[in-house]
C-alpha cells in the first residue's frame, strides 16, 4: 500500500494542469519584466529632468555674480552726466552684458510702487511713511533676478506705513 501512495505521488501530472502551471508562471515572469521595463523608463525620464534642471543651473553662482556686475553699471551711469561720451559706451556694455544674461535665462523681475508685498518675489528692508497703503511697496531700493524662474536674489523694497496724519503727530510731540 505504501508502494502504491508512492507511485501516486511520483506519477505525472495532469497534462492541463501542468500547462496551467507553466502558463501561470509565464505571465509572472511577463508581469516582472514589464513591471522592470517600466521602472527603467521612469528612471530615464527622472534623470533626464534632473541631468536638465542642472545644466540650467549650473551657471548660477557666474550669474550671480554678473549680476554685481550689472549693479555696478547702475551706480556708475547714475553719477555721469547724461551729455558725458562715455555714458553712452558704457550703456552699450550693459545693454550687451544684459543680452547675454537674458539668453541664459536671467530676467528681471518687474514690480512697481503700490505693489502689494510678496515675500516670494521681494525682501523688506525697512517700512517708511507713505501715500501708498500700508504694506504695499513705497520703494524699491535694488532690483531683483530670476534664473528660469526661480528667485536668485529677491527684490529689496521699502514697504509703506501709510501716511500718518499730521494732527496725529503734533498730538503726540505737544
């Protein structure tokens, strides 16, 4: 009897139900690669992105350091005349030097007086009284940068107190 559980137990199997097996088997060896397949291609495509978003940014320290640069023409063509000859040369270099920056993605970044205050685009650098509402912008004391749209150095401003009335003030110096 023990002879014959063995020869049960050692017999072939079922022909469908090793073909099932085997089929079984297939789709998850087809599943695991296909899943594998993917995960590659999604790899590819991050580092794609991250291989980009570092060449793009990979100039940003030589930008931030043009932008002292372009500061300095600032303060020099503030102090010369508007008839002085050289104003005119070293207007022509900035224009070119402001060129070159914008084609690597450098673009200033525009507010105007009145603004109202963002703290992702600009720095506080003192509150002053003013005609314009309070916590808005009353001035901008150096411009501001981005590099492919991220902030390398934000605007500095003066944002307003508003106005205090005058009766209010005597008020308080009487």
């Amino acid at each position: 009897m023990a002879e014959e559980k063995d020869l049960k137990n050692s017999a072939p199997e079922n022909p469908e139900d090793k073909i099932a097996k085997l089929e079984k088997d297939n789709q998850e060896y087809l599943d695991g690669w296909k899943r594998a397949k993917a995960d590659l291609i999604n790899y590819k495509k991050e580092e794609g992105a991250r291989l980009e978003n570092f060449v793009k940014f990979s100039n940003e320290l030589l930008v931030s350091d043009l932008i002292a640069v372009l500061d300095s023409f600032d303060l020099s063509l503030v102090v010369l005349s508007e008839t002085d000859p050289a104003r005119k040369g070293m207007m022509l270099i900035k224009s070119q030097l402001e060129d070159i920056l914008k084609k690597n993605g450098l673009e200033k970044i525009k507010i105007k007086q009145g603004d109202k205050f963002d703290p992702g685009l600009e720095e506080a650098m003192e509150e002053m009284n003013s005609a314009e509402p309070p916590g808005t912008i009353a001035e901008e004391i150096s411009g501001g940068y981005k590099l492919h749209n991220k902030v390398i150095r934000p605007v500095r401003v003066k944002l307003s107190k508003g106005l205090v009335q005058e009766s209010k003030q005597e008020a308080r110096d009487s």
